[in-house]
C-alpha cells in the first residue's frame, strides 16, 4: 500500500526520470530521426500517466494524504487546480502544426474546458456538503451517535476520491489528446516545452523554499 512517504520518494525519482526524458527527446528532435522519436514520445506520456497512477494508489489507501500533496514545494502547489495541473495549461506549451492538426487541437480545447467547468462544479458540490446539514449536525453534538461522524467524513472522502481521479483522468487525457492530435516532432516539442515548464517550477520552488533565490522573485 502506498503512503505519504512513499510518494515523497516516488516523486523525487520521478522528477530525475523527467530530466532524462526531456534531455533524450531534445537529442533526438535535433537529429529529426523519427524511428527515435516516436518511441521517446510513448515513454514521455507513460511517464506522466505513471505519477497519476501512483497517486491514485496513495488516493485508495488515503485520500487526504493525496489531496494535501505535500510532496510538491509550494510553488508547485500554486498551480493546483482540482488537486493537479490544470489541463487548459496544456495547450500553451503546444506550436506549430497544419490546418487538420489545429482544427483537432481546437475540438479538444473546446472538450477539455468543458469538462474542467463540470469539475469545477462537483468539487464545489463537494465543498459544500462539507457543510451540509447532515454533516455540521454530527460535528456539533457534544456527544455524536456512535460512528456518525466517521460515517458522514467516509462519504464526503469517498466523493473526494472519485473527484480526483476525474480531475487526474483529464489530465492524463488531454496530454494524450494532445500528443495524438500532433505529428512525432510536433508532440516531441510539445513533450520537452511542458516537462521542461515543470521542471523549471520545480526547481524555482526548491531554491524559494530553501531561501536561495526568494528574495529576488520568481
């Protein structure tokens, strides 16, 4: 089972893989060798699906611990939005491309905010049963039925679970999306300019949090 210290440790990993990937996708959009490309592109998308499925595992075991995502510096955790990145950030880190591809990219933006609006909705749905009734009733009584306030926190946790692996699912979703719609050198780009995006919030963060560049501004 996965734990808060387990993502900590998967997540440092992680970030070390990413800036091997970006360092071989680069390599080989400079040699324009698509036999070498391609496969590169697979690997860079089932790297990013790997830090959605590892969450998720954490998200079963608990879902506060993957809510609270404390495994980020806090500039990473400015960026949040459903407990993620948001997937309309996406599209920024996308250039060039022919008339069939931008129309393909077009529809997904289209999709793609949509569903965040759906998203946004149920999470504030959720925020909102957390002062339902039921809930506020069960919190106040000096001495609650036995269980009922284990009961009632179970069934928001419940609803913060599938939230999130909704708001996980559009990400992984329109990366791909975005990826199929692009040729191998387009999605290539694609890939290096949004890991390469991260990895510079990642690393801003760590010197602000360490205090090395905080006072000069990010």
């Amino acid at each position: 089972m996965e734990s808060a210290g387990d993502m900590v440790a998967f997540y440092e990993a992680w970030v070390g893989r990413e800036e091997q990937i970006v360092a071989e996708l680069t390599g080989a959009l400079l040699v324009r060798r698509q036999d070498v490309l391609a496969p590169l592109v697979d690997a860079a998308v089932d790297h990013v699906a790997a830090y959605y499925e590892h969450k998720s595992r954490l998200a079963d075991r608990d879902v506060v611990a993957a809510l609270d995502q404390r495994w980020l510096n806090p500039l990473e955790r400015t960026f949040l939005w459903a407990w993620g990145w948001k997937p309309a950030l996406m599209f920024r880190f996308v250039e060039g491309g022919g008339s069939h591809q931008r129309r393909a990219l077009e529809h997904l933006r289209t999709a793609t905010a949509e569903a965040e609006r759906e998203l946004d909705r149920e999470v504030a749905a959720v925020q909102e049963s957390l002062a339902g009734p039921r809930v506020l009733a069960a919190l106040r009584r000096q001495h609650p039925r036995n269980g009922e306030v284990d009961e009632a926190a179970a069934a928001v946790g419940r609803s913060l679970r599938v939230l999130l692996a909704a708001a996980d699912a559009l990400r992984e979703r329109t990366v791909r999306g975005i990826v199929g719609a692009l040729s191998p050198d387009h999605a290539g780009a694609f890939l290096v300019a949004m890991l390469t995006f991260h990895l510079g919030v990642h690393r801003a963060g760590l010197n602000w949090s360490s205090g090395n560049g905080g006072r000069r501004g990010l």
